[in-house]
C-alpha cells in the first residue's frame, strides 16, 4: 500500500521529493499522506468516501459496449 509507504520512508529520513521519485506519485500526495498521519495517525490513512454525484451506471443496467450481445 502506497500510504504505507510514504508513512515508512518518511519515518527513515527520506524527504518528500525523495518518496514522491521512488514511488512514482506527486510531491502533493507524499505531503498529504504524512498529513493525516501526523494528525489522525493510521485511521488518517484509510480511504475516504468522496463527495459528488454517484456514477451512472448501475450493475443492473447494461453498458453501451453490451448492447447488440446475445445475453448469456
């Protein structure tokens, strides 16, 4: 796990710009995964539900793609 990680590199010494090189993500994330760490230890690092309107497409409707397939 990403989050993880940048927690345990960061308790090694490693800076931001190091962690964010090595795991391939932004200089942004690293800081706001020590963030939460710092301020809500590892319940910070769990995910959070996120705003905004829920997707479209629901299990029980068949995507444009299925459409002219014979059903199984």
């Amino acid at each position: 796990m990403v989050r993880v990680d940048v927690i345990m590199r960061a308790a090694r010494g490693q800076t931001n710009y190091m962690i964010a090189k090595q795991l391939g993500i932004s200089r942004n994330t690293v800081k706001l995964w020590r963030y939460r760490f710092a301020r809500e230890g590892t319940t910070g690092l769990i995910t959070r539900p996120i705003s905004g309107r829920p997707p479209k497409h629901l299990d029980r409707q068949k995507s444009p793609l299925d459409v002219g397939k014979p059903s199984a």
